[in-house]
C-alpha cells in the first residue's frame, strides 16, 4: 500500500455502484484495493511512471 493517501471522489449511477461492490465482497476484496489496482495498470498502460507515496517529480514548484 502507497505511504501517503489521497482521496478520489467519483460519481457513479447507484446501480453500477451496488454491483461493483457486490462483485468486490464476493472476490474478497475492497473497492479502494480494486480501483488501486485499475489505475496503476491504466498508468503503466500509457507509460505513466510514478513515485509511490513520493512527491510529484514534474520538477514543478507546488
């Protein structure tokens, strides 16, 4: 798990909500741990490198 945490609000129709999580409880899993993993593989898909927990490393002043 990353060292630091932020938080990611989507918004989602209830329905698709509800399935999502049915399908998460089923397979043991949480739908932070499901939706963790879906970016990291969309990140390395498009050759997106990141720092876990890290600070950003764009070089740009926050």
């Amino acid at each position: 798990m990353e060292l630091k945490t932020a938080r990611l609000t989507v918004l989602i129709d209830p329905a698709k909500k509800k399935a999502f999580e049915t399908l998460c409880a089923k397979q043991d899993v949480t739908p932070s741990q499901v939706v963790r993993k879906l970016i990291r593989e969309y990140l390395a898909a498009h050759g997106v490198s990141f720092v876990p927990g890290g600070e950003d490393d764009s070089g740009a002043a926050a």
